[in-house]
C-alpha cells in the first residue's frame, strides 16, 4: 500500500531549492577561488608589494 | 549521445592536463617519505576546504544520491544524503583539532588506533579502514566506467585503465603533495562544471515549474518531505555517511596536511557548507528521472546519466563527462595515496625501516592499489553491497575508536568490545544477512537498514560509554606524541636525511644540497597554495 501523501513541496519551494542550491555552489566556488588566490599570491609575496 | 572518440579524446587531454600540473608541482616539494604521505602543514583554509570537496565527492554524488532521489524516498531521502554528508566534516572540526594537540607529528588513524589502545583496535581498525577505501576506490572506477559507457559508449576497460592510469602517474610520483594540489585545481573546474551541469539541464527539462509539474503528477510522495520511506532511508544514510568518513585515512591526511589549526576549522566548516548543495542538486536530477519514466526498468543507480542521455544538447552531456572524469580522478588520487599511506606508515614501524627502500614501498603500493582498483574497476561489479557492508561496520566502530581521544579509561578490550556490540546488532538487522540468518535456529529480527546503521552506532557509542566508566587504566594521552615519529626516508626530491637533533624533525637535503632546516621561509617555500620561493 502506497502511504498517504502529507505535504507536497510546492512549486516556489521546489524553485528555490533548486536555484537556491544553485547560488550556494556559485558562492562557494567564489570564495575557494579568490581565498586560494589570496594565499597563492600572497605565498610569492604580491600582498607585500613583491618583498620576502 | 556524444560519440566515443570525442568522448575518449577529451578524458585524455582532462586527465593529462592534471597529470601533468601535479608532477610539476610536486617538483621539488617531496624530499622525505613525511612529505610523500602528509604533505604536512601546506595547505591554508582554502586549499583545505577545494582538497576535502574533490577527495570526498566522486563521481558517487552523480550515482547515489539521484538513485537515492529515484528509488529510496524522493525529497526526504535526498535531503538526509546531503546533510549526513556534511556532518563528518563538522565532526572533524573539533576531531582533527584534538588529533593534531595530541600527535603533531602522526601521519594516520591507525597510527593514533595503535598508540592510544593497543593490537586488537588497531587491527579492527585497519582492517575497517582499508576495507572502506578499497570499496570506495572500486566504486568509483566502476561508476564512472558505467557512466560514460551510457553516455558515449566508452569500454568500460578503458575507462578504468585511462583514469587509473594517469592517476598512478602523479601519485606515484608526488603523493599526497600532487593530490591535495590537483584536487585543489580539480574542485575550482568541478564546482562550476557542476554549477553549469545541473542549470543546463534545468533549462533543458523546461525550468524549475516543469520538473515539478511532473513530479507532482507521477508520483506525489517524491516531494513529500514527510515521505516515511524517505526519511527513514535520510536517516541511516546519514549514519552510515558519517562512520565511513570518519574512518577515511584520506581525511585524516587532510588535518595534517592542513597549515594551521584555522585552516582546519575554516576549511572543514566550509566543506561541510559546500557538500550540501551539491548532493542536493544531484538527488534532485533522480527525482526528475523519476518524475519523467526514465528509471522505470530499473536503471535507478545510473538515474542521472539518464538524464543526460534523455533531454540535454550535447555539450551539456561532454561537460557532464568531464566532470564524472575529474570526480573519479580526485577522489581516486586520493584512495591511492591513502591506502599506500596507511601500509607505509605501518611497514616503517613493523620493520623499523628507514632510507630508500621505504620509499620504494611506498611508491610501489601506491602503484599496485591504482592498478588493482583499475582491473576491478573494469568488471562492471555491483559493489553497493559491499558499500554497505564497509558503512555497517565503520558505524560501529567509529565511536570506540575517537572516544579515544578524550577518555583516558577506555581500554583496548573496552573499546573493541563496544565495537563488535554495535556490529553484532547492526548484522541481525541488515537485509543483507536476512538469507544467511533466517538459517540460524530460532526467531531472527525483521531486517531494516535504519536500525542496522542507527543501532550499530548507538549501541556502540553506549557500550563505549559503559567501558568509559568501568575502565580503569588511565592511558596517557599526553605521551601519545612520542608514538609518532616523522618519516625521514628520502622521496622523490630528497637527499640524505638530516643528521642530529631527536630524529624526529630534521629536513633532509635536496638534490641541489640545500641543507634547508625548518624554518619560516621553509615552511613558505613548501606550501600546496602555490608558493615559491623568492
């Protein structure tokens, strides 16, 4: 027997859960991104003007 | 369908490209056999956080949690794949903390296993270990094997040989140095792949009111959060997520690998953020197929290949390759040297081994395990069996086995035992065994995976919480330290060993005699964030 069906995510729920999820990914790569650059560039010394 | 040539000549140029960056960058970075499974103190938040998302997401999360969302309860079952994955990592945070407090210079969680209870945990333990990440490694080959043989009719024996292939290359060579570098390149390429994947497809099947049109329509319950089959599978899936991981030799490499205690923090804590959509989506695409009829005969497990077959333009589906391509090779990199880390870090203490042949050993069973995982990968087995087999027992021995970082009563005997109570229960309620127990006499318990995974561990953690009260030998867990000893043995770019000193920090020469002791700038030159020296 197939249970009853208590709550179905509606349609804007379901949008936002999709492309909510979507942004989240975007965010992330933004930071590991720009942070990995940070500590890339700043492990040559280019945040100190170029001086080790 | 994207042809096979197409198909095959691009997972050649994906791998090769990475390949190569790895050897490079291992170039001068691998001096001791410490280095080769550690890379110890390299890696800055970020580096943490893009090594831990392409180790620990494979090509699994384009396989499971779409057949989760396809088979196993729609939404619900979905959303507890994806928060469970995310909670070993914020476990982690305050794990990985104590690990480096109480053995800075240890190199594995048999390691830690041996020196704080003793043989008989430490075999369990290794043997759950390895066990886990084999499963794991051959899943993984096998995936994505099956995957692109849907996809671009690619033989499922050149699969598993191009990717094993090429990730013996920079493993053998580099260690864990070349994979945390890789991974890091491979996560900022695999997030926005995924990224563009999965809103291409979106756009492709019509939009987000679309796929839940037809959602709604085939089967309600596949967005009913409240989906009692769905929750229930949300729920162990979540336990049997968490012991796994948190006996996965590769994460512990991490919290090593890691530069400082903040980038254990930020980079486990990020992870732990940047999992869950990611699972989320994936499960999402199962429930798409689902809602379209694409799963009906069966093909649940490759639910989002389906997909990609079914409904997307062509350049959706080779991205969709190149991506299952980097997933495998960052999470196999991974295995690889995990594997090969944990036997070397034993061999050196079972033979009290130093020097080259060491090293060899290492780099030999890094070689072997990516050639084994290759020829299993090219089967085509079913390995969800075992996967769930390696997921009971790591849930019921993962409490023991951390607990003994803080309490200093629970002993050897104490702590195995709460580990085979845990799986004692977990194997009378796991359907697997159902065939074998119904042959024993008497009554036998009515098979469930949620009980098998939640009892093991609740069951273990209270009988850890038992043997913690009644054990009486006080471990010292300040003296867990002196255990651990670096790996001195010259690799890849090493010279002779530093002489002097306790043995235990001296930096080996390179090859261009720089008699570089540990020092700041050293430490700089040698970090995975891309540094150089001046």
């Amino acid at each position: 027997m197939t249970p009853p069906v208590l709550a179905t995510l509606g349609p804007t729920a379901f949008a936002a859960l999709v492309w909510g999820s979507l942004a989240l990914v975007a965010v992330v790569f933004g930071y590991v991104a720009t942070a990995y650059a940070r500590e890339a560039l700043g492990a040559v010394g280019v945040d100190d003007g170029g001086r080790r | 369908m994207v042809s096979t040539e197409l198909a095959l000549a691009v997972t050649v140029v994906a791998l090769g490209a990475f390949t190569v960056a790895g050897v490079l960058h291992a170039r001068g970075r691998v001096r001791t056999l410490d280095d080769y499974v550690t890379a110890r103190s390299t890696t800055g938040p970020a580096a943490t956080t893009a090594t831990l998302v392409a180790s620990v997401m494979g090509a699994w999360i384009l396989l499971a949690p779409a057949e989760a969302g396809a088979a196993f309860g729609g939404l619900p079952a979905v959303l507890g794949y994806a928060v469970g994955s995310a909670v070993p990592f914020l476990l982690f945070v305050p794990v990985g903390l104590r690990v480096r407090e109480l053995l800075p210079e240890g190199h594995s969680l048999t390691e830690f296993a041996l020196a704080r209870y003793g043989r008989s945990m430490y075999a369990l333990v290794v043997a759950v270990s390895i066990f886990y990440m084999s499963v794991f490694l051959a899943a993984e080959l096998t995936g994505v094997a099956a995957a692109l043989s849907l996809v671009a009719e690619v033989p499922q024996a050149y699969t598993a040989a191009l990717i094993g292939g090429f990730v013996l290359l920079y493993t053998a060579y580099g260690g864990l140095v070349a994979s945390v570098f890789t991974d890091t390149l491979q996560a900022i390429v695999i997030l926005p792949l995924l990224a563009v994947s999965f809103a291409g497809a979106v756009i492709a099947l019509g939009g987000a009111g679309s796929l839940h049109a037809a959602a709604t329509s085939a089967d309600p319950t596949l967005l009913d959060p409240t989906f009692g089959p769905g929750v229930a599978f949300g729920v162990y899936v979540a336990f049997a997520v968490l012991g796994a991981n948190m006996l996965n030799q590769g994460v512990w490499q991490r919290v090593y690998a890691a530069r400082d205690d903040e980038s254990v923090r930020r980079g486990f804590a990020v992870a732990a953020v940047a999992v869950v959509p990611l699972v989320l989506l994936a499960g999402l695409f199962g429930i798409a197929s689902a809602a379209l009829g694409l799963t009906a005969d069966g093909g649940a497990s490759v639910a989002f290949f389906l997909l990609v077959v079914e409904a997307f333009p062509e350049w959706v589906a080779l991205s969709v390759v190149v991506l299952a391509v980097l997933l495998v090779a960052s999470s196999a990199d991974t295995m690889c040297t995990a594997i090969a880390s944990l036997v070397t870090v034993d061999l050196a203490r079972v033979l009290d081994a130093e020097g080259r042949p060491l090293g060899r050993a290492g780099r030999l069973l890094t070689a072997l395990v990516a050639i084994g995982a290759a020829v299993v990968g090219a089967q085509g087995y079913s390995v969800l069996a075992l996967f769930l087999t390696a997921d009971l027992v790591a849930a019921a021995v993962f409490v023991p086995f951390l607990a003994g970082l803080w309490s200093t009563s629970l002993s050897d005997r104490g702590a195995v035992a709460a580990s085979l109570a845990g799986l004692t229960v977990g194997t009378a309620y796991f359907p697997q065994f159902a065939p074998a127990l119904a042959a024993l006499p008497g009554p036998t318990p009515t098979p469930s995976f949620l009980v098998a995974f939640a009892g093991a561990t609740t069951v273990s953690a209270a009988a850890t919480a038992v043997a913690h009260v009644v054990g009486g030998e006080g471990a010292d867990l300040g003296a867990l330290g002196a255990e651990c000893r670096r790996l001195d043995s010259p690799m890849t770019d090493g010279g002779v060993a530093a002489e002097g000193g306790d043995g235990r920090g001296g930096r080996p020469t390179d090859v261009n005699g720089r008699g570089d002791g540990p020092g700041e700038g050293d430490a700089e030159a040698d970090r995975i964030d891309g540094g150089e020296e001046a």
